[in-house]
C-alpha cells in the first residue's frame, strides 16, 4: 500500500541531532523516520516540515533558511532513493524513475515576517505547503490555544474570537494565486472559518484528528470536518497519542491502531472518506505505542481491511485523497 504522509518533523530533528553531533540524517537514523523505514512501507510521498518556534530564535527567517538549506542537503545526499517533489506531476515521474518523492513544507507561518516578498521566495525555493501558525500569534493569524506566561494552556477551549489578520487575509490569497497549500492545522476556529470563506481552492489540516472522538483544540469539529470536505480538503490523521485518546493526563496516552482506525470511522461518518489523509507528525510527537515508527504503516491497513473498510477506501486514505488534492493545486 503506498503511503502519502503530510506532516513530519524530521529535519528539525536531524538538524539538531547534528548540532550535537549524534545523527546520520534521513538516510538512517533513530528517529521515527528515515528511508529504510519509508521503504519498508512502501512510501510514495513524504512531507517534511520545516517547523520553527517563533520564541527559540532570535531570527526565525533565517533558521527556517537552514533548515531548508539541510533538506536540500539531505536530498542530495540520497538522490538515489528519494527526489524533490514540486507537482503532481513531478511524483509520478519520481514514481517511475523507482524513487520516493520529498516536498517541502513550512510549520509556521510567522517565519516569513509579515512579508508577502518572503512567502514568494520560499516558494521559489520549493515550498508547496505552510502551515499558518504554529502555538504563537504571528501576524498573519491566532493558534487554537494561547500560551500565557505561568500558566497551563487549555487544550479543550477552542479560540472561536482570534481569527486571521487583516494581512493573514492577504497572505492567504497569495498562495492561492502562487499554488501553495494552506494547512490549517494549528490554527484557531475562528481563522478556519475566515479560510473557508475567503478561497476557492481545497485547503488541509494536515495533522489534525476529529474532536468529536478527542476533545483537544488540535482537533476539528463536525462542522470542521464536513466544510473541509465540501470543499475538497483533506485532514491528516495525527499518530500523537493525546490526540487520538480522551485522558486527564496526556502522559497516559500511549498511542493504538484501534484509536486511528476509531478516528477514521468517525471521520468517515461526518464527511466521507474522500476527506481523509495522513499526517504522522512523525519526530514531533511522543512514541505512538502500535506504531513507533514508520515501517509500521502497513499494520494500519491490515485494521483498517479488518474493520470492514474496503481497498478502494483504504487506499485514499493512504494516498489517493492527498495525490488528488495535490493535483488540483500545485503548479
């Protein structure tokens, strides 16, 4: 089964693993990602997010650069097995030349400092996705939670009131025009709906389960997910435990096939399996227990076929759903 996964945080992981002088970057690694794992599982395309905490650097513009400039790196190194992918088109290509293929995302819209001049040239360096915030307020819009100094942030009161900016607005008509994807994951209700209603093309959360299963701010509504869908977006199932799992404590979250596929049927239910994706948020979350790394893909087909859900079904979660979308946008 061929695997389309929308979000991971391997570079971030790599770059510091190298900083300390302890990784070997994706060719192989201890992390949940790396080729060996992807092959295993028969990946076909993976996103790699450049994610950056707006708060741990003084210039996030320019470590955003290197992180980019170590993806780039990465693929040179591994041109064997893996290429650079900036359309639909460019996947197959890869497909048939026997490699994987590699886009380039952004975690955090605030690295581009409120400038409309940065979004075009990230662009023009091959990013086809950015998530528009991260856990920060950035300019262009307000996350789903807000962190205040000294206190415990609230994972189960959504931000309905803190939308997009007026620049937000700007910017996201911006990469409509330009073909980059929007990805919503992170950001508050009030700047989805603002998305929904200010473009035209589908749009992703690209790591985010279904709130009505667990109740976490990370996660979309019924409402959420049954926009999404009308308008041909696609939600990345997140493999993070206390995403997928209702506890009190988060550290007793541990992560099953069962709480994916669970999500899934639910999903499934409010807006048809047409919306559905992957999106590990490998090497950014905690260990998932039923799958600690990405070799472990295939048992989730076999569960998803043991519930009941049929090839066809499973293979636009895995990656037909995200190709789609991926046709329909990038350029």
């Amino acid at each position: 089964m061929k695997v389309v996964d929308m979000h991971c945080d391997t570079i971030s992981e790599i770059f510091y693993g190298l900083r300390d002088g302890k990784d070997m970057g994706i060719s192989g690694n201890n992390l949940h990602l790396d080729l060996k794992k992807m092959e295993k599982a028969d990946y076909l395309v993976q996103n790699f997010a450049m994610f950056v905490s707006l708060k741990e650097y003084a210039d996030p513009l320019e470590h955003c650069l290197k992180l980019v400039d170590l993806f780039y790196q990465e693929l040179h190194k591994n041109q064997n097995k893996i290429a650079l992918a900036l359309t639909y088109e460019d996947i197959i290509r890869n497909q048939q030349a026997g490699k994987m293929s590699a886009l380039l995302t952004i975690e955090e819209g605030g690295v581009t400092k409120c400038e409309l001049a940065h979004l075009r040239n990230f662009y023009r360096l091959g990013v086809r996705m950015l998530t528009l915030t991260w856990n920060y307020e950035n300019g262009i819009g307000y996350p789903n939670f807000k962190l205040i100094e000294g206190e415990k942030p609230d994972f189960h009161s959504p931000n309905t009131k803190d939308g997009l900016t007026e620049f937000g607005l700007e910017f996201i008509h911006e990469m409509e025009m330009l073909g980059m994807i929007i990805d919503v994951s992170h950001l508050s209700d009030a700047g989805f709906y603002q998305v929904l209603e200010n473009t035209r093309k589908p749009f992703v959360a690209s790591h985010s389960n279904a709130r009505g299963i667990c109740n976490h701010v990370r996660n979309l509504s019924d409402d959420m997910i049954r926009k999404l869908a009308e308008r041909g977006g696609v939600m990345g199932m997140n493999y993070c435990p206390s995403f997928l799992q209702d506890v009190e404590n988060e550290k007793d979250a541990v992560g099953t096939i069962t709480s994916i596929v669970d999500h899934i049927k639910y999903i499934t239910s409010v807006g048809g399996y047409e919306c559905i994706g992957l999106g590990s948020d490998y090497d950014g979350i905690p260990v998932h227990k039923d799958m600690p790394d990405a070799s472990y893909l295939p048992l989730l087909a076999e569960a998803l076929e043991k519930e009941g859900f049929k090839q066809h079904e499973i293979e636009a979660f895995f990656y037909k759903n995200v190709l789609r979308l991926y046709k329909d946008i990038l350029k």
